[in-house]
C-alpha cells in the first residue's frame, strides 16, 4: 500500500467552510466509486479553519495520472468538482489550474526506532 498526504485551501468565508463540511458527510456514491476504480483504499480529509490535509492509501498500482484520467472521462465527477471549486482555492505557490499539491514528508517516527 502506498500513502500519500495532500494540501488545499477552502475560500475564508464560514459560510462556504459549512457547506463543503456538509458536502463531505454525504459524498455522492459516484464520487466513493470513482475512487475506489482509481486505487483509493481509503481517504481521510482534515481541516483547520480553511487549510485542508488529505491522507490517501492506495493500491501499489495507483497513480494521479490514471486517476486524473478516469475522473476526466466521469460525468459525476465532474460536476463533484465543478461544485467543490466554488469552496476551494488554490495554495499560493500552486501552478496554474492546481488543487490539491502532494506534501512532502520531512519527518518519520515509529516506536520501532
């Protein structure tokens, strides 16, 4: 299994933050399915105030590509992020017409150590 974790901002406006809180405690089931033919075996979405931190466990074979594909050929997917973009904006030092960017790791503990 791989691990990935990711960043995003939601727009500072309250009122927006609730609504994309809400639209997470009933994703659409189109929405779970799509990740699960990508590989997602599960995902966990955290959130201070309108930083958002994604945890991703995927399958050895996943990749963004093919999940980028998938999504891009998925007419519900579509119309999930055309509606989540009304709440997100991009990080500062995203590129043009990016969302959530990939976190590097910069520290690792385990009690094996």
């Amino acid at each position: 299994m791989k691990s990935y974790c990711l960043a995003l901002d939601l727009k500072e406006d309250e009122k927006k933050i609730a609504a994309y809180d809400e639209y997470h405690r009933k994703v659409w089931p189109e929405v779970r399915e799509s990740l699960r033919q990508a590989g997602i075996l599960e995902m966990e979405i955290y959130r201070t105030f309108n930083r958002l931190f994604m945890i991703i466990h995927t399958r050895p074979d996943f990749s963004f590509e093919r999940k980028a594909s998938l999504d891009a050929a998925n007419p519900q997917v579509q119309e999930w992020e055309t509606l989540m973009a009304v709440f997100q904006q991009p990080l500062p030092w995203a590129e043009p017409g990016q969302k959530w960017i990939l976190m590097d790791r910069v520290f690792h503990w385990t009690e094996k150590e």
